[in-house]
C-alpha cells in the first residue's frame, strides 16, 4: 500500500511503541496475507497459466471466460494478500500502514470497484492528480477530462504498452457511462449492478495481463463469438475437464472475495478456535509454498 507521510509520521519518531496485541495481531495479519497468496492465488493461477499454453486460437467460449474469472481471482488474492502481508508487518513494527483492498469483487459498479481496489493508489491520483485539476467542482465536461487525464496516467503507471491504454480506456468509458446516467439505476438495482460488474471487470483484466495486442484480440473473440463469425471451431466441452480439476478452488475463490469469511473469524478470532484456525491456514501455506515453483508477486511486474 502506499502511505502518505502523515499516516507514519508518528511512528517514524520516538514515540513509536509495539505493543503485545500489535504484534499478535500483525502476525495474524502476515499468515492470511501469505495463504491468500500461496493457497488461493497460485493455485488458481495454474488454470489460467494452463489456457495461456493451450493458445488462445484453441479454447472454446467457456473456456475463455473460465479463465478470465481465474485470472481476476488470482490477481485479487495475489495482490491483496501481498498487501495484507504489508499492513500484518507494518503493525508488527508499531505502523499503522492503510488497508489496501475491501472486497472489490462484492461491488455494483466500476465506480465502486474503483474504490474497493488499490484503494491506496486511487487515492494517491485523487489527491495529487484529480483534485489539482478541479476534480469534480467545475462543471461535467471538466470533471470528464479529470476523469480522462487520471487513467490515461493511471494506465501509463502500469505500463507503456498499447494494452494498458486499452484497459484503462475501458475502464474510462464505464466511468463515463456511469457518471452520465448508468450509475443511479446500478445502484438501486440489487442484482444487475452485480452482474454488470462481475462480467465486465474480468474483460478488463485480460487487456491487463494480455500484453501482445492481436493476442488479445484473438482472446476477447473467443469471449465474444458473435463479433468474429470466423473464429474457427474449437472443441466446446474443452472448459470440463478444467471445471472438474477447479471447481472447488475457484469457488473457494468466490466465497473467500466475499466479507463472509472476514466476518466469521473476526468472531472467533479471540478465542481458540481463531487460534487454531491461524495455526491450519499458517500450516497449509508452510505446505504449498515447500511443494509448489517460485512464484513471485503478480504485482512485482508493475
């Protein structure tokens, strides 16, 4: 996460203290930081690591869509538990670093998302890009160009490539559409808002991970058949074997990007069933970080 100064500045001055309770609690903090990591996001990981060797040109419609779902998750619980892991070590040391995540995925608009996820860096544009600029307070059309000139810079921060233009111009043009009109009805709507989010989103993330741009083409054909009624015909039960091998990851994946969880063991965290419940999660991460590759942060490449 990124800390302003005045979020650490106490700390970093000799009034710091680390406190029993800190500690206890910034270790808890590490272990389910390291299990969403090494349990979920890796695991996930290999089924879009499997799609990617297949070749695009050769996986069905529900296969393709299967896999932009699992790069979401695996992108989610990578970087959320890399930052979890943070906010876990800094309270350990006597710092109150920001949380970085809250839910996204539970969101019913890409504006909302955009609250939820890196919440750290979106407030960093907010307040040294957006609010410079005006933000909001100087009519439609200019709060429209705000709007523009934090995600092209948002974009160009990920990466130079024609990819990262696309995915931030996506997510521009949901802004847009949202600022406009869309946003009042997703919100009163209890369903759609959440379909809407949770079909576009993962769009977005494959002109995020998917840097070749006719490589991304082909994929964003697969997702979308009717655009290209010459994408080829391709095995369409190829998606079974990998829902049998994944099913259960991926849902653990959906449940875990829930607040249920969370809620759970924050009612059980005092006791000993929350302590025994940290000692498994720790034990399974020990596990499959000793069986499993390197496999560094998703997050390292930006």
């Amino acid at each position: 996460p990124i800390a302003n100064y005045a979020d650490v500045r106490v700390a970093l001055g000799r009034e710091r203290t680390i406190k029993a309770r800190q500690l206890e609690e910034g270790m808890k903090l590490l272990i389910i930081g390291l299990a969403a990591k090494v349990v979920i996001a890796d695991r996930i990981g290999t089924l879009w690591n499997s799609i990617r060797m297949i070749g695009f040109d050769s996986i069905s419609t529900k296969l393709a869509w299967m896999g932009a779902f699992a790069y979401s998750l695996q992108l989610y619980f990578d970087f959320a538990g890399y930052s979890m892991m943070a906010v876990g070590l800094g309270k350990m040391l006597g710092f109150q670093i920001p949380v970085n995540f809250r839910f996204p995925y539970i969101s019913k608009s890409v504006t909302e998302f955009w609250r939820r996820w890196h919440i750290t860096l979106g407030r960093w544009f907010r307040d040294y890009v957006y609010i410079p600029l005006g933000g909001s307070r100087k009519g439609r059309l200019r709060t429209m160009f705000n709007l523009f000139a934090v995600w092209i810079l948002t974009a160009l921060w990920h990466g130079a490539g024609y990819n990262f233009l696309i995915w931030g111009g996506m997510l521009l043009g949901a802004l847009f559409l949202e600022k406009l009109f869309l946003l009042p009805f997703l919100q009163k709507s209890k369903v759609i808002g959440h379909v809407y989010l949770l079909l576009f989103v993962p769009v977005t993330w494959m002109a995020f991970t998917i840097t070749d741009v006719h490589q991304l083409g082909i994929y964003l054909t697969r997702m979308f058949p009717f655009v290209n009624a010459h994408t080829g015909m391709v095995n369409s039960m190829d998606y079974i074997k990998y829902l049998k091998d994944y099913d259960s990851l991926l849902a653990m994946g959906v449940l875990f990007a829930t607040p249920v969880p969370a809620v759970i063991y924050g009612r059980i965290k005092r006791g000993m069933l929350g302590t025994l419940a940290i000692a498994v999660i720790f034990a399974l991460s020990m596990y499959y970080l000793a069986v499993s590759a390197n496999n560094p942060f998703l997050y390292f490449n930006f």
